[in-house]
C-alpha cells in the first residue's frame, strides 16, 4: 500500500512540475516589453541603449517564434528569447539606478 502512495505522489509531483510554454507566450513577451518600456522611460546611456536594442531584437524574435510555432519546442523557443529579453531590459533598469 505504502509502495503505490510513493508512485501517487511522484507522479503527480511529476505533472505538476511540468511547464505549459505554448500558453504562457504571449505572457512572456507581455513582460518583456512591458520591461523594455519601463527601461526606454528611464535615462538611457550609452551602456544602456544597446541592452534595450539586444532586448527589442529577442522579443521580436520571440513573437516570429510564437506566431510560427509547430511544436512545443517553437513555443519553448520563444518563451527563452522572451525572458532573455526581459533580463536585458532589467540589467538596463538596474544600470540606469545608480
């Protein structure tokens, strides 16, 4: 009995676990842009401008992904290039604080 607890519960521990890339998407790309807005709001530099350009480039990357998509692998791409850009946009935001 105790045998088939443990596999219950690995198994839904398993299930949980388990990202939905083709629906979150469009989220991802939401916050990155969201986050390159909130960084082009700020007081762009020369360190920063070329973050915001690398971060434009992968959310528009991301949405030719998202729009193209075959497989789950095409959504998985494009959820990557999306937080990739959104990390790019926060280091412009942290780098414009002194």
């Amino acid at each position: 009995m105790r045998f088939f607890v443990v596999l219950a519960l690995s198994g839904a521990l398993v299930l949980a676990g388990t990202p939905s890339w083709a629906f979150n998407c469009p989220v991802a790309i939401k916050q990155a842009e969201d986050l390159i807005k909130k960084a082009e709001a700020g007081k762009v530099s020369p360190d920063t401008e070329p973050l915001i350009d690398e971060a434009k480039k992968l959310v528009a990357e991301a949405k030719a992904h998202h729009e193209n998509a075959k497989t789950k692998r095409d959504h998985g791409d494009s959820i990557r290039k999306a937080k990739t850009a959104a990390a790019f946009a926060e280091e412009a935001i942290t780098l414009q604080n002194p």
